[in-house]
C-alpha cells in the first residue's frame, strides 16, 4: 500500500482513462458551444488527472488538455505541464484564447470566478456544473473496478460490526472501533460531498432515539452528533437494550467511495422494527430488479414510498420527526452524485451510473432501522457490488 | 458528553457571546457602508448562531440578527427563526431591502452567489470576506476557553503517542492508532480548512523519507499519502529504525481547533536531526517572547529563517524538495485562518488572537523535525497553550 512519487504527472496506468473522459467533457463543450473549460476543483482535477494537484485542468473542445500547476513540484519536465503561480499567467501560454470558458459555478468561489473572469477577460463565461455532474455519474469499467474493491473492503469491515461491540459501550465509542477498521482496510477517512452546506466524518452510526434527532445536513438520517458545530450522527449516549443501532459509515478506495447500511438490534425488539427492516430490503430488491437503463428516478422513489404506505409506515420513512426528500443518490467520488431518487428527480438512469438505495425507517422509542445497497445500474436492472447478509442482524453474534 | 436537541436555536449559554459577536459584524458592515450581511457557509452560520444549520444568518448594520432556516426543524416558535425553504423567500420577510448587501466571496460558490444577488436584485453585492476574516481572528474569551479545553485533550492524546507504537509498524498503522485516542478524547474528526483546494483528514503523520514527498497543498509539510486522490501524509511505509516520525494530528472541541506537532526519534537518530529539532524548539521559544499585540506577523517569519540560516539549516526549512512559504498561521474554526505568519503577509498580530508556530526542518534520509504550538497573543507575549514536553522524544518511551 506504500505510496511515492510518481514519475509521470499522469500516473502509469491511468493514461487511456484519462484521454477517454477528456474526449467526452470536449464533446460535451462542443455541444454547448464553448471552447474550453478551466477546471479548479480537486475532485475535478483528479478526474481529469488520475491525482489532487493545486492548479488547473484547462480542456479544449478539441480534447486537448493542459495541466497548469502550482504543486506538487518534481513535473517540469512533462510536456503536459506548465507551472504557474497564479492564474493570471494562463493565458499566456495558451496558443488561442477562448471566446466561451466553462468554468464550475458550482463548486467555484464568488471571489476565484471573478478573478478568473478577469484572466481571461476576452471570454464570456458559462457554468458548466450540470454537464460535468452528468458526465461523472456515468462510471467507466477503471472506475467501476475500483467501487468494487471499495465495496468488498466495506464488506470486510462491517463483518467485524457486531463483534466489535460491548454491553455498556457509548455509540461514539462503537462507531470509533468501525472507523479504526475502516482506516485499517484502506480508507483514507476524506468523505468529500457535493455543496458547500454538506459536511462529514467518516459516516454516521445512529443508536436508538438519537436517530430522531433532526439534523442540518441533507442526509438521509440526522442525529444529534456531540456538538453543535457538526450536529450529525451519535451523541456519546449509552448503547440500550432492545434498540437499534443503524451503521452508515463510508469506505472509499483510490477515491472511489461506497455506501452501505447494515443494522443491528441490542438484544429483543418491538415486532415493528423487523417489520419496517424486512421493508426496506424488499424495497431494495424490488429497485434492484426494476431499476435499468432508462427508468426515471423518480419512478423507484415512487415504489419505494407505495410499498412503504401500503406497509402503514409512512410516517417513519426517511426519519420521523424530520424526513429526508430522497431514498438513493448516486455516489463515486462524492457521496452525493447524480442521480437523485427523489419525488421530483428530472434524472433517468444510465448504465454504468451507480447509485445507493437507502429507504430507512425511524421508529420512536427503537431507533432506525433497514439497510443501503450500493448498485451498478445495468441494462437490464441494478447489480449490487455491497452483497452481505441484509438481515436485521443481532448484534454480538458474529457473521 | 451526550448531545441532544436544545430548546433554543441560539444554545444556552451563548447568547451573549453571539450578541457580542453580531455586535462587531453590525460595526464591520457600517465601516464598509454595507446594510446587511447574508452568511450562508457552516463556518459563518455557526459563528452567528451557535450551531452549523441549513439556512442563512442575515444581519444588519443597525446590530439585528434574524435566521433563515431549512433544517433542522423543531425552531418554529423561536422568534429569531423564520422557516425559508428557498433563500427567494428571505426579501418579503424583511422591513427595508438593503442597498448594500454583504456576502463572503472567498466561500459562496459563484451560483449561489448568482442565485441571492437575483433574489435580492435591488442590492450591491459586495465582498465581507476579508473583514470576516478579521473579526474571526481575534478570539473571544469563550473561545480561548474551548481552545484550551481543546489544547489539554490534545496534550492527553500526544501523551499516549510513544506507548501506542510497536516495532514493525506502519506510519498509517501508527497514525490510526492516535486518530482512534484523539476520537476518544472527544474530537469530532472533522478538520474545517479555509479555500476549496485544502482538505485534511484528521492531520498527518510523517515517517522517515516520506517527509520528503512534494504534495499540493498548502500545509507546512508534504508526504505522498496512500493514494493519488488525497495525497499528503502517511503513506503506508514501514517506520524505520534511525528516522523520525513528525506527528501533526488535530484536536477540536466545540468546533475550536488548535494545532501541535511533536517529533519522535526511533534508535539513534543523526546529530543533525537533534539539531534542526532544538533549533524549532528554540525559535518556538524565541517567538513566543518577542511575538505580542502589534508586531507584525512577517516580523517573525524573517527571525525565524535568520536564525535558521545562522544554523546552515536553510535548506531544510519548511520542507526540502518542496518548501511551504510560512511558519505559522492563525487557527480556530478553520485550521488556517489569519493572521499567516509569512514573508509578504501584512497581518498585525492582535490581543486574543490564536496562531499556531511550526518551525520544521525535513532532513533527507532521516524524516522531520520540529515542534508546533498553539499561542494565544497576549499584550506582551505569546501563551502557549499546547504545554507539554518539546524534546526530541524516543519512541517506545512513556512520558
């Protein structure tokens, strides 16, 4: 797993990757007619290097592309890189200046887009977030290879779940003992999301009536966290028996994440949460045999919330005092990609975008209860890569 | 330590601090002839209100402070709180429109900004970010208190480091291990950096040689990381006998960060690394006497290179293949906040600032050196708050 510097800027192995998604974001700036895109966010820069640098993808509509970067040092010599220390200094070794730049006004700060605008004064600027999200929601067999390492490397972890636990334990002190193991299996511990109001540790471990608590964040569960300066996921609370403990934590590997929820009951539960946990496998099952290439998202959020008011559950769905708006999203390297199954999802989806399904159940005086799948969305349904026992698992008895 | 919904949106216990704090952001506003600021970054809204939420904090110059909010519901009785599902809604709930509107461009992506310039379509944007900035720097009694509370649990986590160490372990393997301590002693992971190209996980562990390995960011120190998609830090090689491990890992508690490195030495290490090693120890010292109310931050950036190149030890300073361009940087909320303690940097350090100093050297063949402390500026010094043995410690060695 030791990692050093690489001789080429864009990494052995990574090359015929590399050109295949330039090729598709210049084809994706012919068709709305820009030139170029200069591109500064680090999961942009990777995706279009192969690594985090600090500087700039710049891309032209003819697939070239440029790497302008401030660091890592030790690349001068790769002609596809010119060092700059500030931006300003782009376009002087551009050989054409651009009438029409795309730029990430997603992603970019108010104060960098107006500076850039600036360096490239000649050039009117268009946002091009939304044909980047969709170019990236679509995984290529590179990518998909390494979401299923991530996924077999996240099943590994939570097998240890029920035996990491102890009577008496806090929540926190049993999501920490997951976390260990997370980092042990390879996860760098970064869950990076979408938008600058989401943040996030290494995932969230809801127990008992702590996964009640509304939270700020546009997740599909809340808890209260320790503070209020990230209210989100456990509180340090005793573990109790005869409650739930619902385990939602991340694992990537080579920046490609997954995402998986299993649960755990502590001893006896109410007949209401094995109920609402077996709902929300069939849900899961069912969504992986109707969803496929060309489904519209919001058709599987439509099933999942039909078969949830048929069950009489519609008041726990997706939290109970607070809901969440959506039952899946699509996940790679953010946890909160396109496609979003949600109501009013104007997304269709496409094969090999891949998503997780997490319809989840909130039950007062219990806890949170179902599980998350993270699928491959095929031609003709949705391949789960997180395949483990889905069962309301009891916690202390190993796999 | 167990969190659970407060009945106020401001939490007892605050609501003086936030008064005082909305206070000097109303004498901001009229010092730059602006009405109204609209914060929206988690940094911001928890700053204002005492909690991260989805929404917006509006303030006028004339001192009122109102919060829009999406989530976290259970707020609706609170005056202070209006429930807004969009930030459209904001203007018809306000008495008088502002002329001149206040928003952080350092932090709000360009859509967004975009999005609440159409909103509020009669107002002159104009940047707050600088002055932000400012006033976040300077830190209130309250927040020199959770400083320090987050200083002694980071002093009790450094002082597990060398029991937690075996022969034949990796530097990931080691650095988990603290992560794990440093969890159990209540940090909520998380580390919140300023500017979209930084990102960390919980801080970084540096082993022998990779100490060396350029990275992009803008840390004091490198290293290659385990991966492309995050590479800084640890990088999964076996710790070696004869080298150094530099550990740079983050503490928080309330939100409120501080910072602190300490170095081990595993055997015998070269005299040169007990050298470059005191001479941090020494300019930490010879700063914290001569750094206070009114000296200017480069100031002590150039005593510390001059008494690094009195020592021959230049090119080792901040780094050897790759060199970071300061010592030292202002830290709370975020990581790297004012004042930078940098060649150019025109900071002033103020009473009740909090800055972190980190002379380092990395030394080829052998790893880094150095030591980092958390100061508050006094009248007429800096106090460390990071108390605790400065050696060059042998691993495997308790306290």
């Amino acid at each position: 797993m030791s990692n050093t510097h690489t001789e080429h800027f864009v990494p052995a192995g990574w090359e015929q990757e590399i050109a295949s998604r330039i090729d598709a974001i210049a084809q994706a700036l012919t068709h709305m007619g820009a030139d170029a895109a200069l591109l500064a966010d680090n999961i942009d820069l990777y995706y279009t290097s192969g690594r985090v640098f600090n500087g700039f993808t710049y891309i032209t509509a003819q697939g070239q592309v440029h790497y302008y970067v401030r660091r890592p040092l030790g690349y001068e010599n790769e002609p596809c890189v010119t060092y700059v220390h500030k931006p300003e200094l782009i376009p002087g070794h551009l050989e054409r200046l651009p009438h029409k730049l795309a730029m990430m006004a997603d992603t970019m700060p108010q104060a960098q887009w107006a500076r850039l605008r600036r360096a490239f004064d000649s050039a009117e600027a268009v946002d091009g977030s939304a044909a980047m999200r969709q170019l990236r929601a679509v995984k290529s067999g590179m990518e998909q290879q390494l979401l299923r390492e991530s996924a077999r490397r996240h099943v590994s972890v939570y097998k240890q779940v029920p035996t990491l636990y102890r009577s008496g334990m806090t929540d926190l002190e049993l999501e920490i003992e997951i976390e260990r193991q997370a980092r042990l299996a390879g996860s760098t511990g970064l869950v990076r999301c979408h938008g600058d109001a989401m943040e996030m540790f290494m995932g969230s471990l809801l127990a008992g009536d702590n996964a009640d608590e509304p939270s700020p964040y546009d997740f599909a569960m809340g808890g209260a966290g320790i503070n209020l300066s990230q209210p989100v996921g456990a509180n340090g609370s005793i573990i109790k028996l005869h409650t739930t403990i619902m385990v939602d934590m991340g694992m990537n590997y080579g920046g490609y994440m997954t995402d998986m929820t299993r649960t755990y009951a502590v001893g006896n539960v109410p007949d209401i949460a094995k109920k609402a946990h077996q709902l929300s496998v069939d849900i899961n099952h069912r969504l992986a045999r109707e969803g496929r290439h060309g489904v519209e998202a919001r058709e599987l959020y439509a099933t999942a919330l039909e078969m949830t008011q048929e069950a009489g559950l519609a008041d726990y769905f997706m939290g109970h005092r607070q809901h969440a708006g959506f039952v899946g999203h699509g996940i790679g390297l953010e946890t909160n990609e396109a496609p979003v199954l949600a109501p009013r999802s104007r997304d269709v989806l496409h094969t090999g975008q891949v998503i997780a399904i997490e319809p989840k159940y909130v039950l007062p005086g219990i806890g949170a209860v179902g599980i998350e799948n993270t699928y491959i969305v095929q031609p003709h349904c949705l391949e789960c890569i997180t395949t483990m026992p889905e069962e309301l698992h009891e916690m202390g008895k190993p796999y």
